[in-house]
C-alpha cells in the first residue's frame, strides 16, 4: 500500500522522454484494452477496444455537458468510483470522462455493492453520480424503511414535498420553471433525504447496464432526483444513446442516439421491434482471437448486432423490449420475453429481492425467488436475515412475523401471498404463455459471490440456472393438473 504522496514520487526516476517516446508509438486504431463481456448469457468474449473507441465516446458526452451544463464540466467537480474498472462504465465514467472532465475522483471501498457505498458518497459528495439499477432499488428499498419508522406528520409532510419534488422533475423535461412552493418542499424534505445519501450536491444521476422499474425512476422523481438512463453495451465501447440535461424522457426510454452513433432497427415488425444495430467510431475493434464471433457479430455494413429487442418513438428516444438471447421458447413454440415479467413481480412483491423465470422447452413457465435479506458487508454473501421492509411485508400481508428466510419458505400463509403476487403479475402478461404456473423459493437471494450476478448485478441466467437445475427440474416433473 502507498501513500498518494509515495505514489506521486514512484516515477520520478523515469525520464519524460521516455512516457512520451511511448505515447507517440500509440496510434488511434490500436487496441488500448480488453473489456470482457458479462457473460449473461454465454461464455464471456474479450473485447478489444481501441484508444479512439475510448476516447471519442467521452470527447462527445463532455461536449454535450459544456453546452447544457457547464457547471458540470471541470476540476470542482467530484465523482465516486465503485463500479469494477474491468467493467466498461467503469473503465469510462471513473477513468476515461476523468481524463477529459478533469473532475475529481474518489475510490470506494471494496465492499461498496454490499452496503458501504452511502458511507462513501456522504463524504465525497459528488457532483454527478451513476449507479446500476440495483443500487438504486437498494437505495429506494432503505429510504421507504426508514420512512415507515417516522410519526405520521412527517410522513404526511414527505407526501406533500413528494408531490412538487415530481412536478418539478416534470418542469425540467417541459425546460420550465420550478413549480411554486419547489423550493420550500426542497429545503425542508428533499434536500435532507438527498444529503442522508450523500447527494446533496449532486448535478446529474445515471443509471445503465440494465432496465430499471418504472416504479423506481416514479419515485427517485418525487425526490427531485431525475434518473438519466442510456443504452450501450461492451463492445460498444458503452453508450450508444443517451437522455440529456435538457432532452429526456423519464419513461423507461434509453434516449437518443448520440451525436456520430448509427443506431437502426433491423427487420422491424409491425409494432416496430426488431433488433437493435448500432455503428460508429465507438464500435469496438472485434474480440479477441475469435475471429467467427467477429462476423456473427459486426456485419458488412459495419453495424453491430446488439442482441437486444427495440423501437423508437416518433420522437427518436429508443426503449428496449427484449433481450434475444433471453428469450424463452417453450415447448408450444411461443415466444416469451422474462424481464418484463420479472420487473412486474419485483414491483408487485415488496418483500422479494429477484425473480428468474425459466420455461425453455417446456409446457409452462416457472420462477426461482428471492427474499429480501441483510447482506455481510465485508463479504457481499448474503444471510438468511430478512430486510426490514420483507418482514414489514409479510408481517402486513400474513400477521406474522418472520425473521428469517427459512421460516417464511416453511409458512403456507407466505406461499400463498406469493402466489397472489404472482397472480397478480399472470394478469399484467402479454399473453397465457407467459403466465407464471410453479415458482420456487430458495433461502438465499442471488449474490456476486454466489455466481448468480455479475460484478453489476445482473443476472448471469445460464449460470444460476445450472446452479439450481434440480429445483428447476423438480417445478417441471409431470403435473396432470398442468
């Protein structure tokens, strides 16, 4: 370990002829680092990013800061990393934006994903903070528990800043003015909540890597904390589109294609899906020693197949309905798409931490779930421990309380609020196919360490599915009431 005044001096020794006898032997083309992907939903490859993937991206996302918010741009301003730098969003909001923004940048602590990250932002306080969904569900989930402790005038004086916290959020997408009465319902309520996360000065905040629930960005709104998404991927050296200062929409849309990125609809159907390609200078350089995925990959035109399912709105935002890979085929040949149902389960069931439905090849749909559970901060393992807000869940729906996982798995009463949870997802589906029959509850919530989700909390499908095959095997054993 050393100390920043030790590790400012390590090079001291080494000429500056010789740093830039190397940066002059660097060229544009050439591949600067190998990002590899998640590893969702087959073997991970290892893409080869080249320095102007990298670099052109950022160049075009600071350019868009200056003109829409300066304030943003330069060196009083200050970002937390915790995300993995193996990781695009890391490598290029902690690193590279680093580079070009000229912000400062505050390192977390190992055990950020399992709990210590609020510690961190408290005292950093940065000035634009992007986070994976599942910080911001974990970030919802404590606020909402923490709310349900305080005496009735609070809550009732919460609900009223709430109300100008979204109306504002709604002026901004307008390019108006803040609502009358903002500003008290700002001093009073919302800045204190944004300062208990160590938010408070905090410009702008992101997510991506995954979907978020509808019901999350709704509620971070009433908080005066405007969730910007975008959409990219690994080899698209991360964002491909992106919803901006001034120019965004808050209902699950990805945005827009950034300035210099090729983003079209392959093959589309008559609702306007179809999969998403993507080209441009941030299009990576191919992976590495796998010249065949390279071709399956990127075509002749130069555009990259995402393997994600898309449209755009008639006002050029993109939304992402499907992942291709993920879709489940089932024995009848339907076609169902998971993550939909997923998030609809996980907004509907306050006490259930995931859900994955599985059903390739079979007659009907079935779900592994998850509790909510307090998890070892050193670790990231989760216990059997349920969260504050799954007992209070359970304890309101069942009039018991429950402690442990193990105790609500063993309680009919629970299995029957989840099976109304889930009836009440069967209702909200696209179609019978896609109605949940059979579900599982399993004793520990899906973890990193666990195998189940990658280093940004999504879920590896094929990895946790082989981890619990014979449960899943047991949901599908013959059933003649099926």
């Amino acid at each position: 370990m050393h100390l920043w005044k030790d590790f400012l001096g390590l090079g001291k020794e080494i000429a500056d002829s010789v740093i830039m006898e190397k940066v002059h032997k660097q060229k544009p083309g050439e591949c600067c680092c190998l990002i590899y992907t998640s590893g969702t939903t087959g073997m991970p490859k290892g893409c080869m990013l080249s320095h102007d993937n990298l670099t052109w991206g950022v160049g075009v996302t600071r350019q868009i800061g200056i003109e829409q918010m300066p304030e943003a741009i330069g060196p009083d301003n200050r970002v937390v990393s915790y995300l993995p730098l193996s990781h695009i969003a890391g490598i290029v909001f902690d690193i590279m934006a680093h580079y070009s923004n000229m912000h400062e940048t505050y390192f977390a602590k190992p055990d950020a994903l399992s709990g210590s990250l609020v510690e961190t932002l408290q005292w950093a306080r940065p000035t634009r903070f992007l986070a994976v969904p599942r910080i911001w569900e974990k970030f919802e989930e404590k606020l909402k528990e923490v709310a349900a402790t305080k005496p009735a005038i609070l809550q009732r004086l919460s609900a009223w800043a709430k109300q100008y916290g979204t109306l504002n959020t709604l002026a901004k997408m307008k390019n108006e003015d803040p609502p009358m009465m903002y500003s008290v319902a700002n001093a009073i309520v919302l800045r204190t909540v944004k300062k208990a996360l160590g938010l408070d000065q905090s410009l702008a905040f992101f997510y991506g890597a995954a979907p978020l629930k509808q019901s999350t960005i709704d509620y971070f709104s009433s908080l005066d904390i405007t969730l910007f998404n975008s959409y990219g991927l690994s080899e698209t050296s991360a964002s491909a589109t992106i919803n901006t200062y001034k120019h965004f929409k808050l209902n699950g849309s990805c945005g827009f294609a950034m300035p210099g990125s090729q983003v079209k609809i392959d093959n589309p159907d008559e609702n306007g899906e179809g999969e998403i390609l993507i080209r441009g200078r941030h299009v990576m350089m191919g992976y590495l020693k796998n010249e065949q995925a390279t071709i399956d990959t990127i075509d002749k035109d130069g555009y990259l197949k995402s393997g994600d399912k898309g449209k755009f709105d008639k006002d050029g935002f993109l939304y992402i309905t499907g992942r291709i890979k993920e879709l489940i085929i089932t024995a009848g040949g339907e076609n169902v798409a998971p993550v939909p149902i997923e998030d609809t389960f996980k907004t509907i069931c306050v006490a259930c931490a995931n859900i994955m439905v599985v059903g390739e090849n079979q007659r009907f749909m079935a779900a592994l779930i998850t509790f909510k559970v307090d998890v070892d901060m050193k670790t990231g393992l989760p216990s059997r421990n349920l969260t504050g807000e799954a007992v209070s869940y359970l304890r309101a729906e069942t009039g018991n309380t429950y402690k442990t996982t193990d105790e609500a798995i063993n309680d009919p009463k629970v299995l029957e609020v989840i099976n109304r949870d889930i009836e009440k997802t069967n209702k909200k589906s696209v179609s019978r196919a896609a109605h949940i029959r059979k579900f599982k509850l399993l004793p520990l919530d899906f973890s990193t360490p666990g195998g189940e989700l990658t280093p940004t909390l999504k879920l590896k499908r094929k990895v946790t599915e082989n981890k619990y095959k014979q449960e899943i095997n047991e949901m599908f054993k013959f059933d003649a009431k099926l």
